[in-house]
C-alpha cells in the first residue's frame, strides 16, 4: 500500500527522522531519496571530524528538513488537481508512520547519547584519579553507536587514550634513564610530559609516570644520579606537577655530587672528582656536606697537581695549592711526600714518608744532586800500573723546596748537604789497556779526582725538615 499526504505537520514530524519520511509521505521520493543521502554524508563527516561544529551542522540540517516539509506539504494541498491513485490513506496511517519512524529515531540517538555521556564520564572519572588503565578500559567501550551520538566527546576519550599510551612509553624510557644514567635519555620523556600536559585535565594522569621516575632517584650509580639531577635542575623552570622534581633534587643531589667525587678520586679521575666536590660546595653551601666537599676539591686538586710518573718532579712544585684537610706542619715528625732525586729521598725511613696526601703535612721537591764542598782529599795508587792518583770527596749537595700542604706555603727552601765518610781504604775504578800495556789517550784512566762522601748521611741531613 503506497501513503500519500498533504498533511504539513505529518510531513514535518516525518522529516524529523533525518531520512525524509515527511517528503516520502508526501509523494516527493527524489526529495526523500535526496535528504536521506545528505543526512548519511552530514553524519559520517560529523563523526570524521569530531567538532562541535559538524554536529551544529547536523541539527541545522535536521531543522531544514522539517520546515521546508511543513511549507512544501501546504503549498501541495493548495493544488486543485486531484491526488493520483491509490487514494490517500486515513489521517491516522500518515500519522503512525511520520510519528514512528520520528520517534524511533529520536529514541535510538537519545538512548546512544546516554551510552556515550557514560563511557566520556567514565574516562573523565580515570582520568581526574590518575589511572589510565581504567581510561583505557572505559574507552574500549565505545563503539560506533556512541561516535554518532557524541562524536567530540567519544574523539576526547580518544586522545585521552593516545596520551595513555604515550606515557606508557614514557615510562619506559624514563626507566632506561634511571638504568643508564644518562641525561640525554631525559630529554625526549620530558618533551612527551610537556605535550601531554598542553591539554587541560592531564595533570593526573601525568604525576604517576613522573612520580615513579623521581622515587627511583638515588639509584645505585651516584655519577648516573648527579647526571640526571643535573639536567633535572638546569631545566627551565616547569610548572605542576613537573616542578615537583625541584624537590627531588634538592633531596637526592647532595649525596650523589658527593659520592660520585668520591669514587672518581677511587679512580684517580682526579680533574672529574674535582668538578662533582666543587659544585656540591657551590651549589648547596648550606648542606652538612659542603665543608668535606670543599676539602674534597683541595685534595683533588692537590692529587692532580701530585700525579705523574715515578720518580720525576711533578707539577706541585711548580703550582703549589693546599689542602686544608691535612696535618698542621709543627712539632714532632711531620710525614712528608718526596718527589726527585728517589736516589737519596728514597732512602729516607718509612715513618718519615708517605704516598698519602691525606698523610703527609710535607710536599718535599728534590732537585738532581750536586757536588758539595770538599771533606779531604787522599792518595791512592793504581793496582796495575802502580800510579798515584789524588782524589777529593765532597760532600752531597741537594737543593730541596718544602711546601706545607695545609696551606701551600713555602717553609724551606735551601740547599742539604749530606755528609758521609771519606778517604775509605780502597776504592774501585777501571783501567783500560791498549796493546802491550797502559793507553793514556783512552777515557776512563785513574779514578775520578772528584767523588761523593761513602755512607752518606741522609737521614741526618733531611731531619731538621721533617722532625721539628
């Protein structure tokens, strides 16, 4: 049976079910077949594009419908030419079918629009606690239904759900940092916060990634935490909850700057330990710490300045520094680093010398030795060619610099001359011999006429430095 009105309210009520039903009723199939496809591609783009905007579009286009129904429906019943057949049906028909199809319409957007209110209260409710696994199940609810009901709400829940899963790689990497100790890992997680939090409401959702991160300072590594709190710090100032991390760093930087230090000086990375005491001190002078990180950087530097190969002079003796943690130089034996001419130094006793500066209230720099002034002068004749040679024995001359380490301050610098024996009753040298007998125009004839006093008396001559 085919209907046909001219009712202008049963054609509006009929348009109101957005797929022409008014028009249809009213025998305009090609305007029906016509509103029907627009109101398909006005919906698919409202849930493509998920703005306010398209929906208004929507209902503007949903209201035309209706009134141009209501007025083409009377302009229709104004014509005298009688209705094709079948007849019209009864007044009451045109009504059941505009009124239903208007009303089941209406009904299933109204019970959609509930659904999808629901499941966008239900991300809100996990997102406003923080918990995005609760986001991520409340948003897995939502199908198409409700994306046609509420298309900017359910496309909300959406990119609550992307920036779920972008902090959950976050949290990945954030972990890596806190494992490798490297700063630049911090750089792109940061970035993510930052972006995450461009969006109103995030906060929360933000503070438990960021949280976890910052509980996991200190870690085991104190290098790897001063690195990380040294970006943490050297950032622009942030705001909630990001700020949150100033506070961390005021709480886990001191201890980490201060054991990093001291491992590097287990390390013998004297000029790195210098650097980590050195910013301890400056950057939290208040910290019960700073006092042995000041100590900390003068025992580096002095351990630097101290450094090199065996047995030569280092650069301390040329560029001082103190330490103030060192033993004041005073009364009684004062242990002493020697550094040249190991010769002689080295045969000092063990209870004088150290190679501690922690030790040592002395640096002692010895230069090479010199002859001194003559004790006497004796005979001796060659056991082969029966000649007498004269020789002088001197005295050993030493020039020595002793610098206090406590304060750098010179407090010798003079020339030690080591006595000994002389004239012992032999003494030993090489003779050469050309062919049949003695070459006087060979090196090496006779003993040298000028030598060091036998038994040297190192000790005596180097007490009055050490033992006051």
């Amino acid at each position: 049976m085919t209907f046909r009105t001219r009712d202008p309210l049963a054609v509006a009520v009929g348009n109101a079910s957005l797929f022409g039903i008014g028009y249809f009723l009213l025998g305009r199939r090609r305007l029906g077949a016509a509103t029907v496809a627009v109101s398909l591609v006005l919906v698919a783009y409202a849930v493509a594009v998920a703005r306010t905007w398209a929906e208004i579009v929507v209902l503007v286009w949903w209201a035309a419908p209706i009134t141009h129904g209501w007025f083409q429906a009377g302009r229709d019943a104004q014509r005298p030419e009688p209705l094709p057949k079948p007849e019209p049906a009864p007044r009451k028909a045109s009504w059941f079918i505009a009124a239903g199809s208007a009303a089941v319409v209406l009904v299933v957007f109204g019970v959609l629009r509930f659904d999808a209110v629901r499941a966008g209260g239900d991300v809100a409710d996990a997102r406003a606690a923080g918990d995005c696994a609760g986001v991520l199940r409340a948003q897995d609810g939502v199908w198409l239904g409700d994306r046609v009901a509420d298309a900017p709400l359910s496309a909300s829940g959406d990119a609550v759900v992307r920036d779920c899963h972008r902090l959950q790689a976050t949290a990945t990497a954030l972990d890596n940092a806190l494992a490798s100790g490297d700063s630049s890992d911090l750089q792109r997680p940061f970035r993510t916060f930052a972006s995450v939090l461009s969006r109103p409401g995030n906060e929360r959702i933000v503070a438990p990634v960021l949280d976890g991160f910052l509980n996991g300072l200190p870690t085991e590594d104190p290098c790897g935490t001063a690195a990380l709190t040294d970006w943490l710090r050297d950032r622009k100032p942030a705001t909630p909850p990001l700020n949150r991390s100033a506070d961390t760093v005021r709480r886990t930087a001191p201890a980490a700057l201060l054991s990093c230090a001291d491992d590097q000086m287990d390390d013998e990375n004297w000029t790195a330990a210098k650097t980590r005491y050195q910013q301890l001190a400056d950057t939290y002078p208040d910290d019960d710490r700073a006092e042995k990180a000041k100590d900390g950087a003068e025992l580096a530097n002095v351990s630097g300045l101290l450094d090199g190969p065996a047995g030569d002079k280092p650069a301390y003796c040329s560029h001082p520094a103190k330490y103030g943690g060192a033993p004041k130089y005073g009364k009684g034996t004062n242990k002493a680093m020697f550094f040249g001419n190991t010769e002689y130094t080295g045969k000092l006793p063990k209870s004088w010398r150290t190679g501690d500066p922690e030790d040592a209230a002395l640096i002692v720099c010895a230069d090479d030795d010199e002859r001194g002034s003559t004790v006497q002068g004796c005979p001796y004749t060659g056991r082969q060619d029966g000649k007498t040679y004269f020789v002088n024995f001197h005295k050993i001359n030493i020039k020595v610099r002793a610098y206090e380490l406590r304060t750098a301050k010179k407090v010798a610098d003079r020339t030690i001359e080591i006595s000994g024996t002389a004239c012992p009753p032999t003494i030993h040298w090489t003779e050469y011999h050309g062919f049949g007998g003695t070459s006087p125009g060979l090196g090496g004839l006779g003993p040298d006429p000028d030598q060091y006093v036998r038994s040297p008396d190192v000790d005596g001559a180097f007490h009055s430095l050490v033992i006051r």
